[in-house]
C-alpha cells in the first residue's frame, strides 16, 4: 500500500496512463472507480493505492489517501468520479484451469469494453468462476470493462491465452458448446454440469478454426415470425446461454 | 421525401438539433444511421430525407441526396458515419394496444440510451411487437437508442403512456409479470402465452405503485454460492426473462 501526501501532476499523468494497455501491463496495475467496484474489489484484492473523499465509508482496516473532491475528479476517467479509486494489482494468470465438474466461458475476440464488463457481471451471477479470453479479446483491466463489470471483476478468474492451445489439452470428449447459425434448439438440446461456452467476436462470430472444435452445436431461436433475421448481442447471447445451462440444474 | 442540392451549414444545424428530444417532437422526425438501421427502416417506413455517399446500394424505387464523404461526417452523429443517414418521420403512437394473446413489455424508467436500445432488439429477436413506456424512460428516438437497436426500432411498435393509468385498463385477472428480489424462481413457474412483463429502472428498479399492481412475481436466481448478492443489468434481466418466456412456447 502506497500513500501519497498530495495528488501532484506527475501522480495524476501516472494513473492516466493507466487507461493505455502498455502502462498497465509495464506496471501490473489497473484503476478501479466507485463505492461498489472498489467496495468488492477490497473484499478479495489487496490495493496499491486508495484514494477517497471525506464522504467514503472505508472497510474496517483499509486504509487510503484522503482527496479532495476537485482531487479525485483530477484522477477520475469518470465524469462524475464517486468517492473512491483505487489502483489494484493485476491477478496473476493461473497456470492450470479447473474444467472437470465446472462451466467455464470461452470468448473470441470480444472487442467492446461494455460487452466484455457486461458478461463478466453475467459470469459472477451465474456462478461461473473462469472466464478465458483469446488474446485478440478486449483487455479486461481496460477501466471501461472494470466499471461495466460493477464489481463482479473481484469474483471471476480472467486468463488471455490462444484459445486453440487450450481446447488442444481438452480430452478429446470433453463438451465444448458453442451458438451456431445452424446449432440445435438450446431449449432442446441436453447441457452438461461441465462444459466450455464459447462466444464470438460482435461482427464475426466464432473464428473458423475455433468453430471447427465445437462438439455442442447450440441455437437461440428467435421468434420473429418472418421478419428480418437479426441477431442478438454477444453479452445478450452469453445471458440467455447461461441462463439455460443453469435453469437445468435448479 | 425532400431533396437538398447541398448541404447547407442551416441543414447540418437543423439536422444535429435532432438529437435533442424537444426539437424531434417539434419536428416529428428522428435520425437513423447506417446501412443496417436505415435498410431496416426502408422496409416499413418511409423517408422524410436521406443522405447517402457513392458506395450505398439503395433499395430499388429509394431516392435520395447524393453526398461526400465530409459531408456525411458533417450531418452524423457519429464518428465513422456508415454511408448513410435518414430522416424519418416519428410513428404516430396507436390507440389502443392488443394485449390478447400476446407478449408485451413495459418499461418503468429504463434510463440508458444503450439499454433501451438493447431492450428493444430482444424485443424484436423474441417476437415481441409492443413496448409500453412509463413518461420518464429515455426517449426511443434518441439517436443513441435508434442505433442501439440495430434496425429492431423499424419493427416494434413504442408507446409511451402512463403505466399505472394502462395497468388500470386491464381486466383483474390479466397476468402482470415482473422480476423481483422476492419473486418465484422464473424457471419453476407457470408463465401463460399472453401476459405484461414489467422492467425497472436501473438503480431503483420498478417503482413502488407499479409494483402493486404486479400479480406474477418473478426471480432470476443467481448461483452465487453465498458469494455478495449482486444485480443483473436491465437489458440482461429482460433477455433471460423473455428467453424463458418464449422456451415454454417451443
């Protein structure tokens, strides 16, 4: 835990470059914003540097550097910054992922910061622990996906690694689920305890090499009764996926 | 359909006071970009103008502005405008709203552009042809929202209207959904083929009068495993709400 006496230029031009992959991943942090992401990022994550208005209620034993409102919007990427930001170390990659018994995500190429927040949060409600992201996949230490994910990032393991060197270590029956154009009713089709969900990039889907691994073959129907086909939003998909997936085992 | 022979500094103004909601309800008109919405549009509405560069491929019989590149940068709200940009005229809202037999949702001060937008391309993607709005929801023809739905605002139907005065129009035993932290979990209940499915703001939820007129009360459980109770997001909670609406009809 760093604390700083005053906010000076240089500490502000630091914690800006923090919205720059490079500087991140140089210095192997990431900014967090906001009572609620702070709030749970605290629970599980020891901070490097916690700076807060008067108004912050503190977890008990935390302690933080103390801002001014004018300060705080100094170091804010938020218009309207709330009480607290902090600066957290980024989790070390797990070398080995927990498959057996457990649904794990898949997402290939995901490129918006809101969608990839977005289905962090929907992760974390599903009780899906491990989310692993090609390399092409937008950064999930990006402030724009920590404050999309409203403080599911504290909850759920993310790991970046080549997606088709990871399913290679699956054994070979292992489900691996994808939605496909020409998938199966997932309403219909049988969904195992254990599985990876993959999910593709906003404009392209799944990749051709990644698709050609998927041994579950799932569909959303729509029910537009003859219109337009259209499609549906990758965090939206990964909703209602994991919403069937879950519904069968209540 | 007008047509303009240059655009005209008077033009760009009149068409950027677009994306205020006073001067669309003074002029009755909406913004919609791109090849995708306005494709969509031109399927069931018809231009007031459009704008469009060399490498759009109109619709046979649409006619329409011919302009550059910087100038389509000069009327878009966007930064990397897509071709095209129409005018259309805001539908006059219906009368009266068919219920029976059917699916409709209501929104009860859904606050994010993006979010409405979303909500409505499920909309669309589950066959629902209705949206009741409460008077503070955003305005459906913000052009965040238009561009938000992907096309879907050219095939649902919007109405704003007071909730509570239309919950009053209903007969005692229609089936008024919403999801609620108190509700039954939706995937055990009986969910009927016709029925109100009521969503909520994003901070406050549905409000309190509204809520009392809610004789369904829905869950979407989490499977958090004890972990800090969390929320979904609107959109997400309307997506697993009509998914699961819909599967019970396949």
């Amino acid at each position: 835990m760093t604390f700083f006496k005053m906010i000076s230029k240089n500490l502000v031009k630091y914690i800006h470059q923090l919205e720059q992959k490079k500087y991140r991943k140089r210095e192997g942090l990431f900014v967090a914003e906001g009572t609620k992401v702070v709030g749970d990022l605290l629970k599980y994550h020891r901070p490097k540097a916690l700076f807060a208005t008067d108004g912050w209620k503190a977890p008990v034993g935390i302690s933080y550097t103390k801002v001014s409102e004018d300060e705080l919007l100094r170091i804010s990427f938020q218009q309207h910054p709330q009480q607290v930001i902090g600066l957290f170390p980024i989790p070390s990659q797990k070398a080995t992922i927990d498959f057996y018994g457990k649904l794990v995500l898949a997402l290939d190429g995901v490129q918006d910061p809101g969608n990839l927040g977005t289905i962090i949060r929907i992760a974390d409600w599903f009780g899906i622990g491990t989310i692993i992201c090609s390399e092409d996949t937008a950064d999930a230490w990006n402030p724009k996906v920590i404050q999309a994910t409203m403080g599911s990032i504290a909850r759920v393991n993310i790991i970046y690694a080549n997606l088709l060197d990871m399913l290679e270590t699956l054994p070979p029956d292992f489900p691996v689920y994808g939605t496909l154009l020409d998938g199966e009713n997932i309403y219909s089709q049988p969904l195992s305890e254990e599985g990876l969900i993959i999910m593709g990039n906003e404009g392209n889907g799944i990749s051709d090499a990644v698709r050609a691994k998927i041994n579950k073959r799932l569909l959303i129907p729509d029910f537009h009764h003859g219109e337009t086909a259209d499609s549906l939003n990758v965090a939206i998909a990964t909703a209602i996926t994991c919403s069937e997936f879950r519904r069968r085992q209540t």
